[in-house]
C-alpha cells in the first residue's frame, strides 16, 4: 500500500516544492540567514554510508504507509550501512500539508548532529510527532525537545533546492518509495512491503 499520487498530483507535488522555497525565505529567523546552510556534497545533507548501491528514501511524515513501513525499513537500511553495501538518502515529499514543518526540523536536527543513528532516531520522533497530530512549530519543537532532540535553526532553501532536483530526476510522486542504483541500473520501488523487500534483498 502507498500514498499514491498520479499524474496531475506529481505535476502539483513538482510545482510546490519550486514555490516552497520561496516560502521558506519567509519562514527561517532572519539571524539564521548567515549560518551556511547544507548541499548534496555537505557534511549536513542527510545521505549516509559508503556503499556502491546507492538508495534515495521517499517518504511523507503524514502518509499512513510509511508510517506503518518506518520501524521496519529503519533497521534494514541500518545493517545495509553497517556491512557498506548501500549509500542512502532520505528525501522528504512535501504531499501533505504540514509537511514542510517537517522536513525543515530534520534538516534543523542534522544541522545540530548530523549522524545515520541520529537521522533514524529523529525520523521516529518525527513519525511520532505526525502521527500524534502536531500540526503547529512551538508544539512540534517541545515534542523534540521531549524526546531530546536538539537542532539548529538555519537556512535551508539550498537543500530543498537539491530534494527538488532528485525529486524531478526521479519523478518521485509517491510514498514510501525507494529509488535504487546498482550496476548501472536503476529502479523504483513503490509500497511499504516492496520498499521493505527491495532494501532486504540488497547484499
């Protein structure tokens, strides 16, 4: 099962993310403006391991399916990294309303501890976050705070700029999904249990 989007939601879903980083020039703190923010080849854009097959990670906080999927997906890609076998990144789809809080509180976290057991751990409290409801920014950093998840304020428009890039070069419109690279080819997996058994059969 996926939160599938078709055609014309994939156009709006592409169309949002170039418009989403107008918005979130309004939205970052004007003291954040200076702090350096992350790009695919920074130490805080979240892609993590060493491994030749390379796995960009399509999710949604508040898409049903990945919720259900995250508690498994989570340890599978944790072995794959641990044996080198996979180099993953973890792309957020903004398909959902409040998603855009979201994703900018990942990138805050990564800022602060950019780490692979850290991004897992703050995905969780994130899906925790969503799936409890927390639709507004002071109810969603006390949530974090809770949990003892810290995290930068900073301005983030590049990586969102770089999700949008992959997000159109894959044509992600659905999640969760899995877009995989080995030997040359690439594949794009849709569902919960595909992503799940995609990420199992890698060695």
């Amino acid at each position: 099962m996926s939160c599938y989007c078709d055609l014309k939601r994939r156009q709006k879903l592409l169309t949002f993310m170039g418009s989403l980083l107008l918005i979130m020039s309004f939205s970052v703190p004007a003291f954040a403006q200076s702090i350096p923010a992350g790009t695919k080849d920074d130490p805080s854009f979240p892609t993590y391991g060493k491994g030749k097959t390379i796995v960009r990670l399509y999710t949604d906080y508040f898409c049903p399916p990945c919720q259900a999927a995250e508690p498994e997906i989570g340890p599978v890609l944790e072995r794959l990294v641990e044996k080198g076998v996979v180099k993953v990144s973890f792309i957020d789809l903004p398909a959902s309303q409040n998603a855009a809080l979201y994703i900018k509180h990942f990138l805050y976290a990564m800022k602060k501890k950019n780490s692979f057991a850290n991004a897992l751990r703050v995905k969780q409290v994130l899906f925790e976050a969503a799936k409890s409801g927390i639709t507004d920014e002071a109810s969603l950093q006390t949530h974090l705070a809770a949990k003892g998840i810290s995290f930068t304020v900073y301005d983030v428009k590049p990586v969102f700029k770089q999700f949008n890039d992959y997000i159109m070069s894959d044509m992600a419109g659905s999640t969760p999904s899995a877009v995989i690279e080995k030997g040359g080819n690439k594949e794009t997996v849709t569902g919960g249990s595909a992503v799940i058994n995609a990420l199992k059969a890698l060695k």
